[in-house]
C-alpha cells in the first residue's frame, strides 16, 4: 500500500512535469514501484530525458529515481 507521503510525491512529480516549460515534458507518466518512483514515456532527445529526471529528483524524498524514458528521433 502507497503511503501518504508517497502519494504526495508522486502527485508533486506529476505536477512538475505537467507544468514544464518543454512541452515535451508535460505528456511524461511517473509511477512508484517497489520504492521507486519511475519515469515513463517517449522523448526526442536524451536532453530532454535528463531534463525530466532532473526535475522530479528533488522531490523523490526516499524513493530512488529510475528513468524508463525512451528516446526517439
């Protein structure tokens, strides 16, 4: 069972996502799995997966950041 702290993480993570200033960014998922919170989706560049790895890093708190992020041209 997630715990509230969790929850508002994964909420946090979403919302900056959702709120970047790439657009790119905004359509990314972000789950949390086994103490993981896990980035999802597609992006046109691996800037733009470190952009979104970055932005959620700072509010994972204890969770660790996996990045699933697949890059295509």
């Amino acid at each position: 069972m997630m715990t509230t702290e969790t929850k508002e993480i994964l909420t946090a993570a979403s919302a900056v996502l959702a709120n970047n200033s790439v657009p790119e960014l905004r359509g990314l998922r972000v789950d949390e799995e086994s103490n993981e919170l896990q980035l999802h989706g597609r992006v046109r560049s691996f800037y733009h997966k470190q952009l979104a790895q970055e932005a959620i890093l700072p509010l994972a708190g204890n969770l660790q950041v996996v990045n699933h992020l697949h890059v295509h041209g």
